[in-house]
C-alpha cells in the first residue's frame, strides 16, 4: 500500500505551489502574456504547466506547512516578486506607448482614440502603432523565451526562503519606472524635431502670405508629415527597442536576484 507522510504532503504541495505563484504574477503583468487580449484561462493553464516543469528543480525550504501564517506570506511574497518582474517588462512597453502619445499630440491625431482592451483604456492610433512594433520585435527576439528562462533561472538566483526580502529591488524598480518618460522621450524625440521644424515652416509661410489660411492647410500638412515621417522612420526605431528590451530584461534578472534579509544575531 502507498503511504506518505503529512510532511510529504506538505513539501509536495509547497514544492508546487509556491514556484507556481511567482509565475503566475510574472504572466499576469508581463507582455505579451499580461495582454487583455489573453484569456485568464490561458495564462492560469500556461502558469501550472511551467510550474509542474520546474517545480522539482527549486529548492524550497523543508518541513514547512503550506497553509501556516508562514507558507501563507512565503506565498504572498512569491506573488510579489512575480508581479515586480512583470511590472519591469511592462514599463518598457509603456515607454513605447508614450513615444506614440508624444507623437500622436504633435501631429493633431490626439482626437483619434479608442479603447484598448490591453491597457483598459483610451489609446491613440500612433501609440497603439508603436506598441505592435515593440511586441512583433519582442517576439523576433524570443523575449517572452528569455524572460521564462529568466524566471526559471531566479528560484536558485532568489530561493525561496520565509526570510522577507530587501527593498532594495523595489528601490531599482521605482527608479526604473522613472525610466518611461526618458525611454518615450528617446524614441519620438526625432518625430518631434521634424514636426516642429514642419510647424515652424507652416508659421513662416503664413507670415509671408497672410491671405493663406493656416487652421485650413496646417492640420493636413502636419498630419500628412507625421505619416510620412512614422513611414521612414519604423525601421530605425528597431535598435533603440532591441537596447531598451533589453534593458527590460536585465532589470527583471536583476529583481530576481535581490537577496533577502539576514536573520538578526541572538542576543546572548
């Protein structure tokens, strides 16, 4: 007759369990698996085949009861680390979707919205343009392979441990937040420039012929311009999106191997 022992079970459920809800924070965030587009169901089937893989290769700590206060916050902690990680790969799709509002603004395309399931909310045309381009480029790239390797790699990089963790990997995610607007900025930097130095002709050419309607040719020419120029300049935003992909994902590795707290000395 098979028989176990209540410590068993503990440790097998634990040995599932806890791995399984660091990956499932990380797939809850993380493009494009964090997409709206993606129905729970896949991403909570996705999160327990990943996590039936490499459960038996992660060390978790012994003898410890899954449903005590303790199992119960190593839980909770697992959930917030996944969620950190996936947080750090969104930031960097967030920063393409604000080169796009930045762009959509100076071209007069700021009334062309409409919803986006994926972020819940009102998104321009241009921007939502952009954020195509980063996941078809993320894809090339095999990222959401490398950030699946990456989250495998951070249960023996980060164990799990009932020692809370250090602030110090939210200390770098908040600064990598403030990442958005200069990553944004880089990348519709150059749209900007040529759209300005388009206004600035607009305003020139209406000084010198006043009789020229501006409200009525000036909209159509800065939109015609900024089409143009989103047309020619596609391609070169595929470097600057492969280093700030990238970036991403060293960001994520870097949160993933955040030590925890050392338990304080016993006073003799």
């Amino acid at each position: 007759m098979l028989t176990f022992t209540s410590q068993q079970l503990y440790a097998w459920i634990a040995m599932f369990i806890w791995p399984t809800t660091r990956i499932l924070g990380l797939l809850a965030i993380a493009p494009p698996f964090g997409s709206a587009s993606v129905p729970m169901l896949v991403k909570v089937l996705l999160g327990v085949a990943i996590g039936a893989v490499i459960a038996p290769d992660v060390p978790i700590p012994a003898a410890l009861d899954p449903m005590s206060m303790t199992g119960i916050l190593i839980l909770l902690q697992q959930l917030l680390v996944g969620l950190s990680m996936g947080l750090a790969m969104r930031i960097v799709f967030a920063a393409v979707e604000a080169a796009g509002e930045l762009t959509s603004s100076t071209m007069g395309l700021s009334f062309a919205a409409f919803f986006d399931p994926q972020t819940q909310g009102r998104t321009s045309v241009v921007s939502q343009v952009f954020s195509l381009l980063a996941t078809m480029v993320f894809l090339s790239l095999n990222g959401h392979l490398i950030l699946l390797q990456v989250m495998a790699e951070s249960f023996h990089s980060l164990p799990i441990s009932a020692q809370p963790i250090t602030t110090e990997g939210f200390h770098q995610l908040g600064l990598w937040g403030a990442k958005v607007f200069s990553m944004g900025l880089q990348l519709s930097l150059p749209f900007l420039i040529a759209l300005l130095i388009t206004n600035f002709a607009l305003g020139i050419l209406t000084r010198s012929a006043p009789q020229l309607n501006l409200f009525g040719i000036g909209f159509s020419i800065t939109m015609l311009a900024g089409f143009i120029l989103i047309g020619f300049g596609l391609p070169y935003m595929l470097t600057p999106l492969q280093r700030f992909l990238s970036d991403g994902v060293e960001m994520v590795r870097l949160l993933g191997s955040v030590p925890p707290i050392k338990a304080l000395p016993k006073l003799p």
